[in-house]
C-alpha cells in the first residue's frame, strides 16, 4: 500500500461503507431468520443463522482493518 495519508483515508472510508452494508444486510437475515422460525421453516433459520456469523465475524476484521488504516 502506497505511504499515503490520502489513500488511507479513502480506503477506510470505502471499507467503513462496506461495513455498514454488512450491517444492514445482518438486520436484514435477522429478521428473515425470525419470520422463518415463527413460520416453522428452522432448517432454513439455522443457514440464515450461520450466514449471519460470518457476517458478524468479517464485520470484525474490516473493523479492525478501518482502525488500523485510521491510525495512519
């Protein structure tokens, strides 16, 4: 990565807008995962679930990786 505050800065805020999509998409599975379970569809609540952990564990890394660029 180039040693530039400029670049750092507009990929944390490219990353940080990924994010939020993230966030977004995560509400979005919660509540289908929800209507599924209260429909009587669990197996397909349970994949909505374990979709719903990588979306909590990328959110972490690209926390990480903003803070990290952020810093710079």
């Amino acid at each position: 990565m180039p040693d530039n505050p400029d670049y750092a800065i507009a990929t944390a805020d490219a990353l940080t807008l990924l994010l939020h999509n993230q966030h977004a998409l995560g509400a979005a599975i919660e509540e289908i995962t929800k209507w599924l379970l209260d429909n009587g569809v669990e197996s397909v609540a349970i994949n909505a679930a374990g979709a719903m952990d990588a979306l909590d564990t990328n959110a972490k890394a690209l926390t990480d990786a903003i803070m990290r660029l952020r810093k710079c």
